[in-house]
C-alpha cells in the first residue's frame, strides 16, 4: 500500500489549509513564503485534487473512479464527488466522532472494530447509505482508548445527517449529506474542470 510519509503540518501548509479538517488542533508556527509567482489556472485545479485528496485520504486510482462514478450519477458531477467521498465508512466513523482523524479512523475500520447494521464490515472505502447504523463492536466498546477518543472528540460537532450516540458509541445515517452539510474547504468545480479537459 502506498503510504504518504509527508509531515501533515508541512502538506497542510503546502496546500494552503488548516489542519484543523483532518481533526489535528496543532497549529504550525512557520509561516508559508508564497512567492510573488502567479499560479496558472491547472495549477490551481491540481491543488484543489491534491487537497481533496489529501482530505479523505484516497490515492490517485480510486479518486478518479470516484470521478467517474460521480459523473454518471444524476445531477452536478462535483457536489456528487463530494458526497461520495464523505460518505465513505472511514469518514462517517470520524464524523461521529470515534476517531480523532480520518487516519485513526481508517485503521478502526481496517482492524475490524466497526459493525455496519450489525455486520463487521474492514473496507474503509465503504459507503453507507441512509438508515445504515454504525458502531464499534461490542468486545471493543470497553476498550480504555475509546474512552480517550471520546473524551477528545465530545466538543466535535456532528454533521445533521449524522445521529451520534457517544455513551453507546453507536451512529445512524439519517440521510446521504448534501453539498451545504460538507465543511470542507475544496471547490470542486476545479476538480471537474481539471478531469474534463
């Protein structure tokens, strides 16, 4: 598997965002000395790819599926990329706050610690849909780093089209996010515009 090995602070910088998306609170003290340089407009689509990338986590290959699957749905290619990608089972558990990053999240799910309407389910590419219920397995529940996670994670705001239960740290889906519901800072219509060339 390939493995980003990039400080996240110094991507972050690089990318021009706050860490603060990928549920890091660590604020970097060096500053970014853009140069005067104008960026052309593919790379700013390219950033806007690298960010969303960068986000959830998903390499090249899979991210262009995404496009495409996006594509073919009905309505505006670039809002249903976005959806596509945070209803993804490693960002949902993030979401719900049972997992500090996107990272911790995605190691949750890959060692078995998640039950999808009662079912283990380790792909962390998942999607769920609505009415889908998520929690952590009942021989996990007890573990002392939930416990940690969750006293970390208790001020984190629960998207509306989430339904958190933090004591019995269980989730419901209530319905697939729209664009609006989605904080995170990419403007997709770059990212439509750098694939359909």
């Amino acid at each position: 598997m390939a493995i980003n090995r990039t400080p996240v602070l110094k991507r972050c910088r690089s990318l021009g965002m706050d860490p603060v998306f990928l549920g890091i609170d660590k604020k970097s003290k060096r500053q970014l000395n853009r140069s005067s340089r104008k960026i052309s407009e593919y790379g700013l689509q390219l950033r806007e790819k690298q960010k969303a990338k960068f986000i959830y986590g998903v390499l090249e290959k899979p991210f262009h599926n995404y496009y495409e699957r996006a594509d073919k749905m009905k309505g505006m290619t670039g809002e249903n990329l976005m959806v596509l990608l945070e209803s993804r089972l490693d960002n949902v558990v993030f979401r719900l706050g049972f997992a500090r990053t996107r990272k911790e999240a995605r190691q949750i799910v890959d060692h078995k610690h998640i039950l999808v309407n009662g079912k283990c389910i380790n792909i962390p590419s998942y999607q769920v849909k609505a009415g889908d219920v998520i929690e952590i397995r009942e021989k996990s529940k007890s573990s002392q780093r939930y416990k940690e996670i969750v006293e970390v994670t208790g001020g984190r705001l629960v998207p509306e089209w989430l339904d958190a239960d933090a004591e019995a740290l269980k989730g419901t889906v209530k319905n697939l996010p729209n664009r609006e519901a989605i904080d995170v800072p990419v403007n997709e219509m770059l990212i439509v515009e750098l694939y359909s060339k």
